[in-house]
C-alpha cells in the first residue's frame, strides 16, 4: 500500500514526503541540512544532543528534528534567532566539561563538535564545568576510550546495542554520567568483541583504535629488519575518503605505491591468502558435507565473531571452520613457506597487514597464533602514516604488488563485502565437486539486506546457505538453527553490518556524509567491479595456489596445511 503523503514547508520550501517522515529527513529532500550529534543513521535515533531544535507550527517550544514527525500543512524554520542561539547553547554546555586537546586529537579537523563549535562561533568558555577527570582505557589492543573527550551523545551505546553486544552503557548520575562497561570495570573485562562500531559511530575522539604506529615506524628504521606489508581485500575501496576521494573509488595502485613510499619494504596483496583461504574452506566444507559433521559450518574469517561465539555461544564452536583468517594465513605463510624459499629468520621478519576491522588487532594477540603478524594497523593508521610521511597521496602513479603474491583472482577481491566470502567458496567448492560446474555469480548471496539465504544443487547435493552481517542478525540465525526453525549447511557471518567495507578501522566519516550516503554499498560495488575485470575468478584457478600448494603443502586440508593454516577456538563463557 503506498504511503500517505504529507505536504509542509521548510523555510518557505514546499515539501511532499510520505507519513511518518520525520522533521529531519524532510529538510534533506529540500536541501536543508539540520546539525545533529546524537543522530546517526541506522543506528542512533533518541533526540538526546538537542542541536537539530527547530520551530514547528503547532508545538509549543523548540522540537527535535530527528525525532519530530511531520504534520500535514506544518510550517517548520530550521535557522531562526532562537534556533542558533540555542544550538550555540548547547555546544557551549557540551564543551564545559569537553577536553580540548584539538591539536593532537585523532579527529582533529575531522570532528563533528569542532565543525560545529567552528559555524557557531564557540570560541570562548562562557560556562565552567566540574573537573572532573576520568582515566583513558587503553586495557584492549583494539580500542582506546577517552571519555574526557566524550560529549554523552550515546551514539557509541546506541551502534553497540545494535551489534546485541551491549558491551558499553551510560554510567552516574548527572554531571557525573559517562559511558563504561558494567561496574565500570576495564574494557578488556566486559562482552567486547572489538568490533570497533563504536568508533566510526563517535562524533569525536572519545574512540579510537589502539594504535601501533610508532612499532612500524620502528621496524621502517631498523636495519636488522625486513618488513613486509599486506592488504587487506576492502583498503582499496576506503583508503581514498582519508585524502578526499570519492566514496567507492578503487586506489589499489596508489595504495601500494604510497606504502612503498614509508620506507624499505616489500608490499603483497592479502587477496592471495583470501584465495588460500576459500581453498582450504571449501575443501573442509565438501568433508563435513561427505562425512555429516557437525553441520552446518560457519566460517571463520572475522575474528570479532569468532569472539562473538566464544563468549555468548561457546556450544556453537564445533561448527566454525579451523581455518586462520587470510591476515593470520599470511602471517603464518610468510613466516614458514616464504622465509624458507628466501633464507630468511623468521625472527627477523616483520610482518604488517592493514587491516578495515579494529578485531584483528585482537586477533594477532591470540595465543594461538600470536606469532602470526607483528602490527595490524587499520586503513585509518596507514592513512595517517602516509600524511606524516609527506606523501601526496593523490598524485602518486598507480604500481602493483610485489611477487610472488602479486596476483590473486576475484574471489579474494569480494571478501571485503557482506556475502563475498560465500559466493567466493561456493565457486570453488561446487566446481571441487562437479568439474563441470561453471557458474561464477551467485546473486543470490550478494546486497546489504541484513540476512540472506539461498539454495543450490551442486553433484546431487542440496546445499543451503546463509549470509549475514552484524551481530544482531549472527544471533537471530544462532536462535533459528538451535530452535529447529532453520536448515543450513554453510553460514558466512560478518560481524559489521555490510562487511569489512564498513568496518571498525575504515576511514571516519561526517554524519552528514553517512546520513546521506549508501556508504556500505558503493565501497562493495569498487569490489565487485574488480572482480568482474579480473581474468580469474575462481580462488581455484590462480597460479599462485599452484605454486604454493606444489612446493609446500601438497592439497587442501593436508597435515602441513593444518600445522600452519589451521587452528582452534576456546570457550570463553561471558553471558
């Protein structure tokens, strides 16, 4: 049934739009753009910061425009006397008990507080807040929360409890309320997964990621070292909104030019150990398949799900694939296979992925795998080195990955977007299956709708699949498998909504950009574009899988493979 459709006017402008809209999104359609900081979309909704207030026809006092319906024949003015005077107001009270350390901020010149404090002329203290300091928890290796810079926007609450994580929450009373884990107790205590949703939701630097800069920096200058660089599939597509690009530009041949630019080290492509990755997945997939045990099976390539599971769903772990992430496969191919061909100690070797997701900052502290990879640092870190560096980023020539792991098909390429790591297996397993099998895009697996589900006929075999993104929705498929409900044989689940594209470690960007960008899909479609021009598109068909299962491990799933490829997840019961 098609909408009621309401007619108002915003600053004269005549407006139709359907029932139920909102003050704030109405004005987008007229090209008014209302200031906001509680307010972000898809996630944070509860007209809190009061800095959208307008005058409303039929309202007795100032409204919140993200919250506020529109009427039929309403008359709304967005930038009166009275609406200025009370946003600057309100800036004015955030910032009395704001830590103003702007110059050495992370968000410096990229702060929603500071774009607005800026417009509104805030330039003076007017109101002294209590002091009242509170210590900055650097306990997690992914995420760092300096709540003296928090401005209680609760939009880092609101993408938390999003996630079904509800790691985080309002804490105190009054001038003394701030955001914490439960009892105040150390992130690194509570139901954190490291995500990293937080951060992109935060409208200052209150978050960020824990930072290993300075460590690579090291390695850069010391002569004993050899250090190796590698990419993580979604970079390409980011990297380029740090140095004013347009969203979903693909800058694969600068990003490699620039990293070579840090200093003396040899940059490869992660999309290699993605391939690796399916091959080794898929392999394990057509196993469970002959042998029925246990089913269905999850992969495993997200390391802030696999935390997911071993904190809320412990019993589900027999079902995650043993496979390493392509990050840690790299770590662990480097350090064996390629530092054996080259004569090289290991222990002088250092390895570094950037990485979209704060998780796999986690994820090298494993003990299992600890000594995989020695720095992840998120597109944001690599986009700050390459600004310290001097690097004209944008007038950089386009180059290409160094060999031997240089060339990789366009299954690696997809992993960065919800649905990618599916359709990448599901080529190469149901042609393991039946050689004769040639298709290559399942549509059906692709998009950003939150959980998808599709059914295929591969060798006799149904095959029934499921992919999802966010952790809300991992929950909602956990609850359905357990209770009956549903049948799979093999889930892909991302724990950012959308993917990797959109994760914790992607370039920050303004509310007024995310509210009025399909941010998730144009960073999938410079993926899958990629794909599409790429002569190889079977993680099974590239020469490099060849090479390195010929001389080192022999086929899929070996024992050689296990030793190095392969690991195993621990029950770690917190709810």
């Amino acid at each position: 049934m098609q909408a009621k459709m309401v007619n108002l006017k915003i600053n004269n402008i005549s407006v139709s739009v359907p029932e139920g809209t909102t003050i704030l999104e109405a004005a987008r359609k007229a090209h008014i753009e209302i200031p906001t900081l509680c307010y972000l979309k898809d996630v944070s909704c509860v007209g809190s910061c009061r800095m959208c207030l307008v005058e409303a026809t039929g309202a007795r006092g100032l409204v919140a425009a993200c919250v506020y319906p529109v009427s039929e024949g309403m008359e709304v003015r967005t930038n009166t006397e009275k609406c200025r005077q009370s946003r600057k107001m309100t800036l004015e009270l955030i910032l009395s008990k704001h830590k103003k350390k702007c110059l050495s901020c992370e968000r410096n010149h990229n702060c929603e507080l500071q774009k607005l404090s800026l417009g509104y002329s805030v330039d003076e203290d007017r109101f002294k807040g209590e002091d009242f300091v509170l210590p900055i928890d650097t306990s997690t290796p992914y995420v760092v929360r300096d709540n003296d810079k928090c401005i209680n926007c609760m939009r880092c609450v609101a993408a938390c409890r999003k996630q079904n994580v509800n790691a985080i929450g309002p804490i105190g009373r009054g001038f003394h309320v701030h955001i914490g884990s439960a009892f105040d107790m150390p992130l690194s205590e509570s139901v954190c997964v490291g995500c990293g949703q937080c951060i992109v939701a935060c409208p200052v630097g209150a978050l960020s990621e824990n930072s290993t800069i300075e460590n690579v920096w090291k390695a850069l200058s010391d002569p004993t070292k050899q250090v190796v660089f590698f990419t993580a599939p979604s970079v390409r597509a980011t990297l380029g909104e740090a140095f004013d690009m347009p969203i979903g530009t693909n800058v694969e041949g600068k990003m490699v030019a620039a990293i070579r630019r840090l200093g003396n080290c040899e940059v490869f492509n992660m999309d290699v150990t993605a391939d690796l990755t399916i091959m080794e997945e898929a392999s394990e997939l057509i196993n469970r398949i002959k042998t029925g045990k246990p089913m269905p099976m999850f992969t495993s390539c997200c390391p802030a799900w696999i935390k997911f599971v071993e904190q809320r769903h412990p019993e589900m772990i027999p079902h995650l694939s043993s496979c390493k992430s392509p990050q840690q496969m790299f770590g662990a191919l480097l350090k064996s296979y390629w530092c054996e061909k080259n004569g090289v100690d290991p222990k002088n070797l250092y390895v570094v992925s950037v990485i979209p997701c704060t998780a796999k900052k986690y994820e090298c502290t494993r003990e299992e795998m600890k000594d995989d990879v020695d720095a992840a640092i998120t597109t944001r870190e690599l986009a700050r080195m390459i600004k310290t560096a001097g690097i004209k980023f944008t007038e950089l020539p386009d180059e290409e990955f160094d060999n031997p792991f240089a060339t990789a098909t366009g299954g690696g390429a997809i992993f960065g977007a919800t649905g990618g790591v599916m359709e990448a297996a599901l080529r190469t397993a149901a042609h393991m299956m039946d050689g004769s099998f040639e298709v290559l895009d399942f549509f059906a697996v692709r998009g950003t709708n939150p959980i998808k589900e599709a059914t295929y006929l591969v060798a006799g075999n149904t095959i029934r699949v499921a992919v999802a993104s966010g952790l809300a929705n991992a929950e909602t498929i956990i609850r359905q498998i357990e209770s009956g409900e549903k049948k799979y044989d093999f889930i892909e689940i991302m724990a950012c909504p959308g993917g990797c594209v959109n994760g914790g470690g992607q370039p920050t960007l303004s509310d007024s950009v995310r509210n009025n960008t399909e941010l998730k899909e144009s960073r999938a479609k410079a993926l899958y574009t990629s794909d599409t021009k790429n002569e190889l598109r079977r993680s099974s068909d590239s020469p490099v899988m060849d090479v390195i299962y010929n001389d080192y491990f022999g086929f899929p799933n070996s024992h050689k493979a296990h030793e190095i490829l392969h690991t195993t997840y621990h029950a770690d019961k917190r709810i």
